[in-house]
C-alpha cells in the first residue's frame, strides 16, 4: 500500500531531478550563447542572435533552479 510518505518521497525526488536537469541545461546554454558570442560576433552582444536567446535562456533556467532548490529546501 501506498503511504502519503511514499508520495512525498516520489515528488521530492522528481522535483530535485528536475532541479538538476535545469542546472546542467542552464551551464549548457550560459557557456553556448557566451562563447557564440564571442565567436561569431567578437564579443559584441547582437540581440538579433540566436545565441542572445541561447544565453537568456539560461539564465532564466538558472533563476527557476535557484527558486526550486530554495523552495525545495525549506520545504521539510
């Protein structure tokens, strides 16, 4: 039978595998738009590139891990 234990058990690992996952795709996209940067464009930030995108989407990846692990952490 399945406790309401269990079930807390399963979702705060979910959620910390999720926390994880967002981690490694927020370094991933961070260091693929700052070196697309400096590559194709000198350093020059170019909003029209789709490594702006990349870069801005990391960072929001690294915000959302952040809340969630605090979140996460104060939860217990």
């Amino acid at each position: 039978m399945v406790t309401g234990e269990d079930r807390l058990e399963s979702a705060t690992t979910g959620a910390r595998r999720l926390v994880s996952v967002l981690r490694l795709v927020a370094v991933a996209l961070v260091v693929v738009g700052f070196v697309g940067w400096l590559v194709d464009h000198d350093g020059e930030v170019v909003l029209e590139s789709p490594y702006t995108l990349a870069f801005g989407v990391g960072v929001a990846c690294a915000l959302v891990a952040i809340y969630l692990g605090v979140f996460l952490a104060n939860r217990g």
